[in-house]
C-alpha cells in the first residue's frame, strides 16, 4: 500500500465530493428541480437527505480546516434547498484547494471532542483514517441509499464514479 500523505487524503475527498455533487444533480434531475427530495430520509430517526451532504462536506471541510492549525467548523445540517447542497460542496472543495500542509502535519496528534465532556486523542494519519474517512464514507453512503429508496435511477456506477477514468476495454 502507497504511503498516505497529505495530498491522497485531499484527493480522495475531492474525488468523492465529485461523487456527491453527480449524486445530487441526478436527484435534481429526476425530481425536476422540485427541492422537496432534500427532506427525504430513510427512516423516521435519521437525518434528511439534504443534512447528509452536509454532514459528508464537514469530514473534509474539517480536514482542510485542521491542516491549517484552525478549528473543526460544521456546516449548517439544515440544507433545505439546492443552492446551499450545491454551495456546501463548492465551499468544501475551495477549502481543499487551500490546503497547504506538509506530510509532517499527519505525525502530528489531535484532539477531538466528541461532546458531553469525552474526547479522544489521534495522531493526524489516525484523525484522517480512522475519525475523517469513515464518517465521510457513512454520510455518502446514507445519501446515496436515501436517493436509491427514492427511486432515483442510480447505481454503482454512479457511487463508483471515480473508476469510470480507469476503465479499460480489451
């Protein structure tokens, strides 16, 4: 496996940013640009469509903003129309582009409070690995299957778009 630095971090979430923002435009189009779908959910105790893409922008946005010695910052979760899902993920994607970290940044430990007084300690690579990463992968997955229970017309291939460059015939 290829050493991780910095910069696969960020090109994983841009890459997967790509992701949801087709995810959302397909959804659009198949709802005919009627925003209601933003307000779907898969079950009555789980957050909304619309709170997922925000929900899947802080993992990154977070990143980004801890690579920059600044603090966590979460986005608003009550995404209720297209341009604030749209502007969610061109204002995370912006602040990917600024990052501007050495490789060092990931040796480097952090804290994350996790509310009612609990926190854990993880050096930047754990931060990104095992906190970042899997709660990016859980919101974009929750997404994609809110979409699929929708009955908008995607499928693997869709949540799988990063390997659409790479396919070869032969």
């Amino acid at each position: 496996m290829q050493s991780q630095t910095v910069d696969s971090i960020k090109s994983l979430f841009q890459s997967r940013l790509a992701t949801l923002e087709h995810l959302l435009k397909v959804a659009q189009a198949h709802f005919c640009d009627d925003e209601s779908f933003l307000q779907k959910r898969i079950a009555a105790d789980m957050l909304p469509f619309g709170t997922q893409i925000a929900f899947t922008c802080n993992q990154p946005r977070n990143f980004a903003l801890w690579c920059d010695g600044k603090p966590a910052n979460n986005l608003d979760p009550n995404v209720t129309s297209l341009a604030q899902a749209y502007e969610s993920i061109s204002n995370t994607n912006e602040l990917l582009l600024s990052i501007n970290a050495e490789d060092t940044k990931l040796a480097e430990m952090t804290r994350i409070d996790l509310g009612q007084n609990l926190y854990i300690e993880l050096s930047g690579s754990a931060y990104a690995n095992e906190f970042l990463i899997p709660n990016f992968y859980f919101h974009l997955v929750t997404a994609y299957d809110i979409l699929r229970m929708a009955g908008v017309p995607i499928g693997k291939r869709d949540y799988m778009m990063h390997l659409v460059p790479l396919i070869k015939q032969g």
